[in-house]
C-alpha cells in the first residue's frame, strides 16, 4: 500500500513538473483548443434551414435509439470509442517522433476543438437549456479526461519533436533515447486514461442519456 502510493506520489511530482517546464506550450495547446471550440460554435450559425433540420432528425432518431435501447450495446461501443482515441494518440505519437510533425500535432487538438465546440453549439442552438443540461451529461464527462490525455501528448510530442530536430538537424549531436523512452511511457500511462474515458462513455454515459431525454 506504501508502495503504491509512493509511485503515485512520484507520478504527481513528474507530471506536475512537466507542466511547469512547458508552460508556455500548455498555454498555446489550451488556446488552440478553445479556437477550436469557438469555431465549431460559430460554424453551427452558419447552416442552412435544411442542413439544421437534417441533423435535427438525426438526432432525433438517436434519442429514439436511446429510449429503446436499440444503440449499439456497450460492450461494441467501448471497442470502438477506444479505437478511435487510441488512433488518435498512435497519430500524435508518431507525430511526434517525426521531425515535421509539429503542425499536424496542432491540427488534430484544433480539431477535437472544434468537433466539441460544434456538438455542444448544435444542441444549445436547437435545444436551448435542454441542449445545454444533455451536453452537459453526454459531452462533458468523458471528454474531462480524454481532452487533457490529448494535450499532454501533443505537449510532449511538440516538445520531442524540436528536440529531434535541434539534435538531429542543428547540433548533429546528443543522446535522446531517455527523451524517447520517456515520452514513450507518458504516451503509454495516457492510453490507460483513454481506457477510463472510454469505459465512461460506452457504459455510464448512456444511462446518464437516458435520464435527461424525457425532459428533451
């Protein structure tokens, strides 16, 4: 029991000291990420009636779904929401150990961004306050873990990448191996935060649903 929670007392102080050696970074990833979201609020102003009334009866159709329970069961949905975040954080590794992949780093947090901020606008802009008490318990939850899981990685893939390259293309010289094998495990502790978040998702999140869909 000691032990264990030396290891996560440890865990704390590195992650804690991750953060405040790379603030500034952590600072322009947040407000990428909020432009995101901004944006996808915004993009909702901009459709048509008919693409407006497309989506509403898709959405619909889910609510539906939800009620009758005729949604995928949770055990499929967990596969597959977990797939999708471990393709999403295989990307940015690889991404990260590239020398060129900085701006794809950027563009996938802009998109997370943008998907939520144009989910969340979508349901606000149709639903009013009901829009805003469903996204709250359908949107938000997960993504409290899923989204800073995201940032750390594009933090620290951002900061081995111009690590590569001052060492690869300008000095020509120093070991990065620790580097790697450290960015590595960081990814690897933040699939372990996606499995959390997917389990949440695929199991939990339903039921909170279907709460709040009577009221709709």
């Amino acid at each position: 029991m000691k032990r264990n929670k030396s290891r996560m007392n440890r865990a704390g102080q590195a992650l804690q000291s991750h953060v405040q050696n790379q603030m500034s970074l952590y600072l322009f990833v947040v407000v990428l990420f909020m432009m995101g979201v901004i944006f996808g609020a915004v993009i909702v102003n901009t459709l048509s009636p008919v693409q407006k009334e497309n989506l509403l009866t898709y959405l619909g159709h889910f609510f539906r779904g939800m009620e009758q329970q005729t949604i995928a069961e949770p055990r499929i949905a967990f596969q597959h929401t977990l797939g999708s975040h471990l393709k999403t954080l295989g990307l940015m590794w690889i991404l990260g150990v590239s020398v060129i992949g900085v701006p794809f780093i950027f563009v996938l947090i802009f998109l997370k961004g943008l998907v939520i901020g144009f989910t969340v606008g979508f349901l606000v802009n149709q639903l009013s306050w009901q829009g805003v008490w469903f996204a709250f318990l359908a949107v938000v939850p997960h993504n409290l873990l899923v989204v800073p899981a995201l940032m750390i990685v594009a933090v620290s893939g951002t900061s081995f990448s111009l690590l590569l390259a001052r060492n690869r293309l300008i000095q020509r010289r120093g070991m990065i191996y620790p580097q790697f094998l450290s960015y590595s495990i960081l990814v690897t502790v933040m699939v372990g935060v996606l499995m959390v978040a997917s389990f949440f998702e695929a199991y939990v999140s339903p039921t909170l649903m279907r709460w709040v869909i009577p009221t709709i």
